[in-house]
C-alpha cells in the first residue's frame, strides 16, 4: 500500500458520537475494510466426473428328493435374477474474467464430447496468454503499470472488467486511526 487507509468523515463522526462506538461501527462497516487488491486475470478449465454404479443379484435354489413305496420324487427349482445400472455425468465449467466467458455443461451426447474437447482447448489457449492480455488492458485502458497506486473510482471499473482476483481485507481494530479515536475517546470519557 503507497497510502495508509482512512475513516471517511462518517465513521469517525460515529466513533466520536455513538454511545457504544464499537457496535455501532461494526453494524455499519463490518470488521474489516479493503486494504488492498490484487490486479490481474483468472481463466480456468475443470471438467469433473462422477460414476454410480448399483447391482443387485439374487439366486435361489433348492432340491428336493423323496421315495414313496416304489416311486422315486425328484423336483428341483432354480431362480436366478440380476440387475445392473450404471449412471455416470461428466461436468464442464470453464472462464476467462478478461473475455466475460463462462461455460457450464453437462457431456450426455457424442456432440458434448466433441464440445467439451473444443471448450477445454480454446480455453487452454485463452490461459496461455491471460498475462500478456491482462497487462495490455490494465495499460491501455487504465494507463496502469506494474505497482501503480489505484483509486477507489478506478476499482469499480477494473472489478467491471473482471481484473481484479483478490481483496486483501484487515481489521478495522489494526487500523491506527480507529484505535486513536477509540483511546482518544476513552482518555475525554475519564
């Protein structure tokens, strides 16, 4: 950071004031505050799978023999039955933050295979060049180079064009000027 964060007018203002500065400023600005972004691009490809397979068999047999005076008895029962199932879904998610592009689809057909294959493919060489484009946009069109120092009217545009990945959020209790109001307050209160 080139620039160390600051209340706005409302927050001190509301630390100054309230009569339990500490709850009220966390209703209305949470714990934590934007202390940094990281600039850049994410482009990913994943294709998932899972597989549900159930079988059931079930076998029954018996025998049975008997002798009546001068008359043998034979009977014999076989049952046999079996079922098999198997259901399986291959799931596609592929994006690009700098081109806007999502894909989400699930491969049932011989056509969403061949689609998956161009989907991963175009998307592998939209990733090998995510840096170089990246660069190019944050320099054409936000005259941003490396560790240039962004403003807050900037970060809403750069959010817009998908070039920001990461927040680096602190607490507001390790900001200097929250826990200077909160002392400064405590030292008037005595």
């Amino acid at each position: 950071m080139l620039r160390v964060p600051q209340l706005d007018t409302d927050a001190v203002r509301l630390l100054n004031t309230s009569s339990d500065p500490i709850i009220e400023f966390q209703k209305i600005y949470g714990d934590f505050y934007v202390a940094g972004y990281r600039v850049g691009a994410v482009n990913d490809t994943m294709i998932s799978g899972k597989l549900a397979n159930k079988t059931f068999f079930d076998a029954k047999r018996a025998v049975a023999e008997g002798k009546v005076a001068w008359a043998k008895v034979h009977k014999s029962i076989n049952e046999l039955s079996a079922s098999a199932s198997n259901e399986g879904l291959i799931r596609v998610d592929a994006f690009d933050s700098l081109m806007d592009f999502h894909s989400t689809f699930s491969v049932q057909t011989d056509d969403d295979i061949v689609r998956m294959g161009d989907v991963a493919a175009k998307n592998k060489q939209r990733a090998m060049t995510i840096a170089a484009r990246a660069t190019e946009t944050l320099w054409k069109d936000f005259s941003l180079g490396y560790e240039d120092t962004v403003y807050q009217d900037v970060v809403d545009h750069l959010c817009d064009r998908g070039l920001v990945t990461e927040l680096l959020l602190a607490p507001f209790a390790t900001l200097r000027e929250y826990q200077y109001l909160l002392a400064r307050r405590r030292i008037n209160m005595r």
